[in-house]
C-alpha cells in the first residue's frame, strides 16, 4: 500500500522522499503498531459501568504487556506487532532491539502516569472483593 500512496502522492506534486526510506518506514510502522496497543487500552478504560478493580486491571496488564512487547522485541522476535512483523518476515532488514529501547522508556514513563493507581493498590483490592 506504501507504493500506491507514495504515487499518489507524487501524483498530487505532493511527494515525500520518506516514502523511499526503509527505516522511516518501519519506524512508522512500529508507532502505528504501538499506537493500537495504546489506544485498546483507552477504549478499554472509557468502557461504561466499570468499578475501579476491573480498571485497574486493564492498567496492570498492560504494563506487562509492555515488559512482553520488549522481551519479545530484545529477542528479535514481535508476534504481537503484526505490521511490524510483515516488514521483518518481507526480508527487510532492520534492527528490532531499538524498538526494545522505546518500551523501555515506555516501562518508565507508564507507572508514573498510573503513579495514583500504585498509591491506591490495596484499597482498589479491597473494594474489589
């Protein structure tokens, strides 16, 4: 599909050269793939009639669900990244341990952003019983 767009592009007078770059490529392809991820989590958080145990839940697995993408990732591997996975099994070369870089800053930044969650663990446990 890259192709096309890329024609189409060009066609409008509107071209870019990223379009011809394999690791912009893939690049992009990586924060579409992570983005999904991101965003499951968000359309599960905004579902109605939750209580706070089943939302906190979906926080946690998430947050290991980032520690699997980046062993997975280390190991050169990403079943659960399909479009990035179509690039690696295409035969096109790229170095999948940088991505393992980005969900490492992902693993940090993420408790921080449910730092309150952390804080209410116990509480959020104990309601949900």
């Amino acid at each position: 599909l890259m192709t096309e767009i890329d024609s189409f592009m060009r066609s409008k007078g509107n071209g870019h050269e990223e379009f011809s770059y394999q690791q912009w490529i893939s690049v992009l392809v990586f924060l579409c793939n992570i983005t999904k991820h991101m965003t499951a989590l968000i359309l599960q958080l905004q579902e109605k009639d939750q209580h706070i145990g089943i939302l906190w839940q979906h926080v946690s697995t998430f947050g290991s669900k980032l520690q699997l993408l980046k062993t997975q990732l280390s190991k050169g591997s990403c079943p659960h990244l399909k479009t990035l996975e179509s690039r690696v099994n295409a035969d096109i070369r790229m170095d999948l341990s940088q991505y393992a870089e980005i969900f490492s800053h992902l693993m940090q930044e993420f408790p921080q952003r449910f730092q309150q969650f952390d804080e209410m663990e116990f509480l959020i446990k104990t309601l949900s019983i």
